[in-house]
C-alpha cells in the first residue's frame, strides 16, 4: 500500500511533467526539449523564493507557474518561431531548443552555482496521515492535488474554452485555422506558455518530493517523460496522465521486488513493445496518411 | 606543434565519425538516436574480444577491434532495425534512444564490462589513425552523394510516397541506411575506446547522443563535409574560449549553446551551406542528349520491355474502394489496352483519384481485381508496380523539394539506370559511363517538357506550371509502358495547357499507355482515344471522345438534368476540335456545374 501511494505521488509529478511535453507535440507537432530545462530551473527558483523571499511553500507554486509561463514565451520565441516555414522544422527545432535548454543551465549555473540546493529545514509542514496502514505526508497529498487539479483545468480549457477550441484547430490544420480566424501565432505562444507553466510546477513539487534540486535534474526526467508520452500516445492529454501514473508506479514496484538497477530496462522495454505493437500509444489516434 | 593539438584533433576526429553515424540516416530523413547504443556494445565488444595489443601489435590490435565492432554494430543495426523500420520521425528516435538506454543499462550491469567503473583499453589509437578512419568514412559518403543509391536516400527524405512512386524499395534503402549508421557508430565506439584508456557504459548515454546528433545537424546533414565541420565547430568554440581567457563555469557553456542556436537559426542546412553546393551538369551531357533524342533509352540504361500495342495494359474488373461504409469507387470493369489515351473524367469526388491510386498500387482495393502490366495489384508493394512499368504524377506535385530539376527527374530514371555506388567508390569507369547515360535520359526528359534551362534550379523555386511539368519529365524519366497524370493541367494557364495537351499527343505517338485525369474537359476530348466517365464511383460512361460528349448520361452527371441549362451552359463550346461530335455535343462542361471550384477551361479552341 505504502508503495502504491508512493508510486502514485511520483506517478503524478511525471505526468504533469509529460502533459506539458504533449501538449506541444500534440498540437503543434513540435518536440520540445528544453522542456525539461524549464522544469529544473523553476525548482532553483522555487527554492530561491522560499529561502530569499520567506514565502510560504504554497504561495511559491503560483508564482513559478507564471516564471514558467514567460519561460515558455521565450522558447516560443527564440528557439521555435525563426523557425516557421523551413522544410528542416522538424530537426532545427529539436536541435534549437536543445541549444536553448543549454542556456537555460548555464544561467542557472551562473545564478546558483553547481551545486545541489534544498528548501530550508522546517519548510515543510509535519502533519501526517495514515491510510490503510501506509504512512502519507500532508506534503505529498499537496503534490497529488496540485497536479490533478492543474490536470483537470488544462483537460477542461482544451475542451471547453473558445482558446481550447483554437489550440484543437491549429492541431487539426493549422493553415485552415488561420482562413478561419485563430490568431495561429497567439495559439502558439499560449500553448507554450501552459506548457512551460507545467513543466515548472511539476519542477517544483519534484524538488519538493524529494527536497533536492540540482542542474542534471530536467536530463534525468527527460527520458522520462519522452517515455511517458510515447506509452501513453503522443499528444494525448489523459494519455499522458495514465502513463505517468503507470511509470511511477512501475519504478516504485520494481525497485522493491528487481533491484534499482534494472528501472530503466523495463521504463524502455514496455516502451519499445508497445511502440513495436501500437505505434499510435495506448490513447492516441492514428494519423491517416493522405496520397 | 602538431603534438600540441593532438587531443583536439583527435577528439575532432572521433565527434566526427560519430556524426557521420547520424548523417548516415538523416540524409535519408530518418531521426535516429540509437547509435549511442551501437557504439556502446562495439566498443566493448572490440575492446573485450579482440587480442591485446601487447600480443600481435598495434596495429593488428586496433583493426581486429574495428572489424568486430563495425560487425556488432551493423549487426545491432540490423536487429533493431527490422522491427522499428516502420516508424517515422520522432517515434523511430524515441524507440531507438530506448534501445540505447536498455542496453547502457544492461553493460552497467555486466561483469565482464566491468560495471559503472568502466573497462581498462590500452591506448592505440594516434591523431593520424583517427584522421585516417575519419578520411575513409567521409569518402564513403562523399562517393555516395551523387550514386543512385545516395540519390534514392534523399529522395525518401523529401518525399517518401513519391519515392515509392519512381520505383524505390523505401524499406530496404531506409535499413540500408540504418545499417551503415551502425557500421559507423561502431567503428566510433571501437576508436573511441582505444583512445580514451577507460570505457564506461555512462560514456554512451542520452547526452553522447544529442551531441552526436547537434553535431551531424549543425554541420549540415545535406552534405558530406557536414558532420566535419560540426565537429570542427563543436570541439574547437570550447578550445578557443579557453585559449581567449574565457574563465570556466557558466560562460562557456553559455556561449557555446548561443552560438549553436545563432547557427541553427541563421544557417538552414548547416555550416555546410556555407560551402557552395555545385549542381553538376557535365559539359557536352545536353548535347548527347540531344544527340540521342529519338533513339529510345541511351546507352548504358537497363533496356525496358513494353507491352505491343493492342496488349492489356491494365485490367480491372469489379474493382471497388470503400472508406468506413462509403463507396469511393464501386464495381468498376475497365481495359486499357498499349497504345491507348485514356481520360478519366468526372465531377470532384467521383473516385477518379482513387481509382488511379489503385491502379498505381498506392491503395489496395477492398474488393474486386486488378492486374496492371502482369502485376495483381492489392499485394504488390508500389515500387514493384512501378518496376512493372506504371508511372504517375500526383494531383498535388510531390516533387522532391530541396532537389534541383534534374536530381529531380535522375531520381525518375532509378529503374531504368544501374546502381553505381559501389563502383564509384573504386572509381571504376564504367560507373562513370552509367552515371552520364542516366544523366543523358534525364537531360532527354527535362528537354521534352521544355525545362531544361532549368534543370540546376531546386524544385520548390520553380513556379507552378513548370513544376507540373517536371513532374511529368520525373515520371517519363523511368521510360513507363503506362503513364498516368492526375489533374496535369490544373492551375496552367491556357497556353501551359497547350503546350501539355500537345506533349501527351507526342507521347502517345511515340507508343506510351496514358491514361490522365483531367477537369479540362475539352483538352480530354481533344487529346484522348477513349474517355471513362466516372460518377460516384461508378463507371457512367465509356468510349471515343466524340460519343462522350453526346451521352446523355455525361450531361446529367455534371449538369443536372435540365436540358435547358445543359444547352445553354455547352453552347459556344460546340465545336471543340472533333469534327465526328454531333451539333448538341456539350465539349465544355462548365465546371462548376457539378459543384465544383474547378479552374474554367480556358483552352483554346479552333472552330473549324
């Protein structure tokens, strides 16, 4: 039971992570790998705010919402729209957010040093529960509301908003999109803005799960959430959800009963079967080739 | 001095070969991030089973290391390869980077590999060995760009579907590539470890990868200097940032990922698009070309059996296409015999298109047979339908973008030239020969639509009419028995029309299959032997052009039934060219009738 929760708590700061992955290749068939640079600097920020700005854990995580949301402005910029139009998009954005997720780092490095940073002690609250016999903390039942209710919001302005509306088209076909009025390169912007705000709060809640933030952290998670996206099908929002719970889950159960050193062999191999045998992921939709 | 920037040149040297492994698959546009993994299991194998260098040198050492490991890598490739050659683009690198990371983590966990602590490997390799190693590889890449084989990787690049079309084997090519990435990545894993003195799986992990890949990319991944200069660029910005005083820590980093970016951004194509592409026309080709014109495929081209005339080209028989409950094409019987021009008419959506994609082999049928040229279409893959002799342009050109003109058409005489890469990398005259009989056909081609002044010019700069054209130079470049254009004239203005309706007279003079879709239906009834006249994906109507026109059925189809409207909508447009068209024959069919946005004919025509 203990285990499960646990799994569950990770499962969900993966997930948060990967739907902001998703959302951008989803809807604008873009992979963007300074995603995970995003997540690791919002967790030095977060620290920062914390340590510095003697804010409470919880008034930090709106905050870094919106420091992720500009972040998310500034990749959109620089790394993604010279890019508009070129037949090598594909490639260049993947190598131009890299490059921009380098200097993402070298900043933080600049700002924080190489080191590994922690909130400061007593910053976390001690309330804890028992459910069925397994011992949770207030923190991690924060972590799982936080990211549920950041899920449902997103799920709910992709389905029911006039924005959420716009994002669909521009995935559909983002030429039609533009005759019929969807300001494309707002859609865009925005879409990278919630990305990024994402990828920063589940940045946050990762350091504070396990109260360390450090450079290589967004590297580790990458794989990841490139993990996550694919099992759960690329650019599928509950998809997503589902194979970050299901990978929390998978590391927690396997560390117990395989050994840590075998995780990531079975992260890659469901990862490579379910490629092999549905390409499309567990919820994606298959695209239809047109002649 | 030399000894002074030995381990950069060094190190130059290896980021290189291991960007040649990614160039080796991205020229054919596939986004693979396997090669880490490659390069790991090479390296260890090559280390942990060749002999030690203290036995038989080390020299014999090293290469003993190398063939293993090219082997292990090829063969790695191979394996990973059949099953994951079906993804595209980032699917195909995140299983591969799955790959990759599975196997870091099972060396990890060996113990002959020695775990995280890594294996010991003596130091072999020297700056001229790499150097060396890194001159063979280029030249394999540089011998490859201009052969057919190389020629057929870009073209699945720019357009797979297309590809398929001329005749390409897009999954083999696509594992050949695949393979070849293996063999290179392995010969870096190999080189690498006799350098580096200590091996551990950590030093092929995600982050190897992504730098191999930043590499092949910003050097350019078009050209086979490429992954030189990548490499260059990559290694030396550090060096220089350390020799100008730059300190430590954040700065250079900074700088070297801004730098990566300004390139990314400002440099589409990479260092190498710095370096002039020369689009090659060897002196005297045209003439030969003209020379030859008339004479039937050139010397040095694979002769071509066509079907006499008056034998079956292609015979359908109760052939139907349906998509989730709706009949696209239904029931249809139909023979076309060598020698024919066949046009397919019919209003928007009445299953011309896909009749044609059948026919092709781009789409199987779901119900009924075909067989097209001896081939049974339904299981025969595309490129063997166009081996058999079918060729076809597409209703949206699918030309090959960032080809010039005549790469273009050159990848349009694939199965009709030979394959010359391996002879080219021995330099072997006679691939040379073949080489310029290819170019001669594609000349030929490019003459016979009117664009050979333009044969240097990319494909995506030319304007619309004549890509149209070179599409239909592309498609007779494989010297077809059967020809099929789909919409050719659509968006040409009246004289372009002309101009084509002309060329495909010529071309059935000269004893080619064609049947065409066209909306000009006055350009069809002037151009073909026998129009079909599909209606909801059904054959309404079938015979001379003459007959066509006076069918009451035809009329009805694309202008409703009133006779009223029919009269007055044909009328002015009677006397299109065919004498036997009886006084009502309704020869311009206003387009828009049917509901359609159709471009209006605007074909001139000659009352007589």
């Amino acid at each position: 039971m203990q285990q499960l929760l646990n799994g569950i708590f990770i499962g969900s700061i993966y997930a948060l992570f990967a739907i902001g992955f998703t959302l951008v290749f989803g809807i604008l068939d873009r992979l963007n790998l300074a995603h995970p640079a995003v997540f690791a600097a919002s967790a030095f920020v977060g620290i920062e705010l914390v340590e510095r700005g003697g804010l409470s854990l919880w008034a930090a995580l709106p905050i870094v919402f919106v420091f992720g949301a500009v972040l998310g402005l500034a990749i959109e910029r620089l790394a993604f729209r010279p890019l508009k139009g070129r037949a090598d998009a594909h490639f260049a954005g993947l190598i131009s957010s890299i490059a921009l997720a380098g200097m993402f780092i070298a900043l933080l490095q600049w700002r924080y040093g190489p080191d590994t940073r922690r909130f400061p002690t007593g910053s976390f609250p001690d309330t804890r529960f028992e459910i069925a016999g397994a011992q949770v903390t207030l923190v991690q039942v924060v972590i799982l509301a936080v990211s549920l209710a950041l899920m449902v919001g997103l799920t709910y302005m992709v389905t029911r908003t006039r924005l959420g509306r716009g994002m669909r088209a521009v995935a559909e076909n983002p030429t039609a999109a533009r005759v019929l009025g969807v300001n494309v390169d707002r859609v865009t912007a925005i879409t990278f803005a919630i990305s990024s705000a994402l990828g920063a709060v589940a940045g946050v809640l990762f350091a504070i799960n396990v109260n360390t933030a450090q450079l290589g952290m967004g590297a580790a998670i990458e794989l990841k959430g490139l993990a996550v996206i694919i099992v759960g099908g690329m650019g599928s929002l509950p998809g997503a959800l589902i194979g970050g719970l299901l990978l929390g889950l998978a590391e927690v159960f396997a560390v117990q009963y395989i050994g840590s050193s075998w995780i990531d062999v079975i992260a890659f191999g469901l990862l490579f079967v379910i490629l092999l045998l549905r390409p499309q992921g567990l919820l994606g939709a298959r695209k239809v080739r047109e002649v | 001095m030399l000894d002074e920037y030995a381990t950069t040149l060094t190190f130059i040297a290896l980021g290189a070969i291991f960007a040649y492994s990614f160039y080796a698959v991205l020229i054919a546009g596939q986004l693979s991030l396997g090669q880490a993994g490659f390069a790991a299991l090479s390296a260890f194998a090559g280390a942990y089973l060749a002999p030690s260098p203290t036995d038989v040198g080390d020299v014999p050492a090293l290469l003993i290391a190398v063939a293993i490991g090219m082997s292990v890598g090829a063969l790695a490739a191979v394996v990973l390869g059949l099953p994951t050659m079906h993804l595209r683009g980032v699917f195909l690198a995140i299983a591969t980077l799955g790959f990759a990371e599975a196997v870091r983590v099972v060396l990890t966990n060996q113990e002959w590999t020695g775990g995280a602590q890594g294996l010991g490997v003596p130091r072999v390799l020297t700056v001229g060995m790499a150097w060396l190693a890194l001159g063979l590889v280029a030249y394999w890449f540089w011998r490859m760009g201009r052969s057919r084989y190389g020629r057929a990787l870009e073209a699945i690049r720019e357009d797979e579907l297309a590809a398929r079309a001329m005749g390409i084997d897009v999954g083999r090519h696509r594992l050949a590539a695949f393979v070849t990435a293996g063999a290179v990545a392995g010969l870096y894993g190999v080189l690498y470890a006799y350098y580096v003195r200590l091996i551990a799986p950590d030093d092929f992990d995600f982050v190897a990868a992504v730098e191999g890949l930043v590499t092949a990319v910003v050097g350019g991944s078009t050209m086979f200097l490429g992954p030189i200069l990548g490499s260059g660029f990559q290694t030396i910005v550090p060096e220089i940032q350390r020799a100008v005083g730059v300190e430590a820590g954040w700065i250079r980093p900074f700088l070297a990922s801004l730098l990566l970016l300004v390139v990314i951004l400002f440099l589409p194509g990479g260092l190498a698009s710095l370096i002039r592409r020369r689009t090659r026309l060897p002196a005297g080709a045209a003439d030969d070309a003209r020379a030859d014109a008339g004479e039937g495929p050139g010397r040095g081209l694979a002769g071509r059996h066509h079907p006499a005339a008056g034998e079956p080209v292609v015979s359908l028989s109760g052939l139907g296409k349906e998509y989730g409950g709706v009949h696209a094409v239904r029931g249809v019987d139909l023979e076309i015999r060598a020698g024919e021009v066949v046009g397919l008419i019919g209003p928007n959506g009445a299953g011309k298109t896909t009749l044609v994609n059948m026919i092709s082999g781009l789409v199987p049928p779901s119900s009924g047979t075909a067989t097209v040229l001896g081939s049974t279409i339904g299981r025969t893959p595309v490129h063997r339908i166009a081996a058999a002799g079918v060729s076809r342009t597409f209703q949206h050109s699918k030309l090959f973008n960032r080809l010039s003109a005549l790469e273009n058409v050159l990848v349009g005489a694939h199965l009709v030239s030979r394959p010359t890469f391996l002879r080219r990398l021995l330099w072997l005259p006679s691939a040379r020969r073949d080489e310029r009989a290819a170019l001669r056909q594609a000349v030929r081609c490019l003459d016979r639509v009117g664009l050979a002044d333009r044969a240097a010019a990319r494909a995506e700069a030319l304007s619309y009419g004549d890509q149209r054209r070179l599409e239909i130079a592309r498609a007779l470049a494989s010297d077809p028995s059967l020809l099929i254009l789909d919409e050719p004239a659509a968006g040409m203005n009246h004289v372009e029309a002309a101009r084509l309706s002309e060329l495909i007279t010529s071309l059935a003079r000269d004893g080619l299959t064609i049947l065409f879709i066209e909306h000009n239906v006055g350009m069809v009834l002037q151009t073909c032997t026998r129009v079909v006249v599909l209606n909801f994906g059904e054959v309404i109507a079938s015979g001379a052009p003459g007959e066509i026109a006076a069918d009451p059925a035809v009329i009805e189809a694309y202008l409703g039934s009133d006779e009223d409207d029919a009269g007055s909508a044909g009328s002015g447009a009677t006397a299109a060219g065919r004498d036997a068209a009886p006084p009502d024959a309704v020869t311009n069919l206003t387009p828009g009738a049917a509901g359609t946005l159709d471009t209006p004919d605007t074909t001139p025509r000659n009352p007589t």
